[in-house]
C-alpha cells in the first residue's frame, strides 16, 4: 500500500511517502490509522487529533469506514486551505 | 479547463482567451485570489506579518478534484467556457494565487458559477498553505466559514 503524507502531517511523521505491507486485519480506514498510530511515536503524534485528519483513497475523499487494499494509494492530510 | 501550475499567469491574455473563438459569450466572472500581508490578530497573536507563503498540494489529486468541480458547475450552469488557474510553490504579498473565469451568455451564470467553483475549489482542492513570518512557520487552519459557504450551495 502506498501511503502519501502532506502539510503538517508530513513534517510530523517525518515524510512524504512510504510503502507498507499492511497487516491483513486492517481492512478499513479506521483500521488502517489505528495500525500506523503503533508505528511509532512520530505516528501516533501526527494522528491523535483524528478529526484534523482527512484521509483520501486513491485520490477520492473517503471515511472511516472505508475499505482499503493492497495496491491502495492513500493520503493522509489536514483540512485543506487553498484559494 | 483547468491549470496547476508554479508560475504567475497573465489575467488580461487568459480573459481574452477564455471569449476568443465564441460569439455566444456574453459576458466573463473572474475571481483573482492574491497573497496578502496577515494581520497579526488573524495569525494567532504573533506580532509580525507574513513575509511569504508556500503552497503545497497532492499532484494528481489536486488535478482530479479541480476538474470535478469544474464538471460540476458547467452541470448547474450553461456556461460557454470556464477557467480554474492555481499556483504551487512559495510566494510573497502581492502575488496571485488562484484566477477562476467563468464566460456565459448572459451574466447571471457566469457570476454565480464563479463564485461556487472559488468556495467549491477552497474546502475540496487539496492545496495547504503554510505561512512564514519573523516569527517562524505555521499552517493555515481551515475555516469554518469556508465549509458553510460551500455547503450554501448544495441542492
């Protein structure tokens, strides 16, 4: 699964993109921030306030309940603040 | 169509552009969104203002949801031509940042389809801006007031 990290939710978890071998229980979104939260402490900082956490899957705006797969692309991002 | 672009744009050539060819516009919206200095109370109590703003966004995304949006307007409103322009990368006061240009028969579809595509674009387009001051870096947070006027425009 690739996962792609922007804003302050890069500079927290220390970068930009990753490729992970998700376990095979995480089958969801929720499922899927729960896992990487126990990656580190870097993780679990950047993911505590969940609900500043807007997640998409390949590049469609999902949520929690949303299922994920090998071969996903998924973003994790702040609320967005263009214009 | 839609653009993202690093480099400043020309307003009056993409104005023109936007009518050229068409004899059925009859009017053109803009909206042109610029850099501007922060006054210290919006910025969080820091004392100085912004020095600049880089823009980061999620490439290929960023290019999907803008032309959604797009899609979405020219469904609500018979448009004769459209234009969404964003910018990435780091920029100071006085730069622009984003034009959207709408052209119809009459103004009434090109005034309101420009207003809903720059509220659309600022709560769906996946753009973060983060702002330097004598202070340092920080984020911009999103506004609430951002997310009702998108949803004003629901059906």
């Amino acid at each position: 699964m690739k996962l792609l990290y922007f804003a302050w939710l890069r500079q927290k978890i220390g970068k930009a993109e990753e490729s992970l071998e998700v376990p095979s229980h995480v089958k969801e979104v929720g499922q899927l921030l729960d896992w990487l939260e126990s990656l580190g402490p870097n993780y679990a900082t950047a993911l505590k306030e969940r609900r500043a956490v807007k997640v998409a899957v390949n590049q469609d705006y999902v949520g929690l309940d949303h299922p994920v797969k090998a071969g996903d692309e998924v973003a994790l991002f702040p609320p967005v603040t263009g214009g | 169509m839609i653009r993202v672009q690093r480099g400043d744009f020309d307003i009056g050539a993409e104005l023109e552009r936007l009518a050229a060819g068409s004899h059925q516009v009859g009017g053109i919206a803009s909206f042109i969104g610029l850099v501007r200095d922060i006054a210290p109370a919006e910025s969080g109590g820091g004392s100085g203002a912004a020095s600049a703003m880089t823009l980061e966004h999620y490439p290929g995304m960023t290019e999907k949801r803008l032309q959604e949006i797009e899609a979405e307007a020219n469904r609500r409103w018979q448009l004769e031509a459209s234009l969404i322009i964003h910018r990435y990368g780091r920029l100071e006061p006085g730069d622009r940042i984003v034009l959207v240009a709408t052209a119809s028969r009459h103004r009434e579809a090109a005034l309101e389809a420009c207003a809903f595509l720059i509220d659309w674009l600022k709560t769906e387009a996946p753009f973060w801006k983060l702002e330097e001051s004598a202070e340092g870096a920080r984020w911009v947070e999103a506004r609430a007031s951002d997310d009702a006027r998108k949803a004003a425009w629901k059906k």
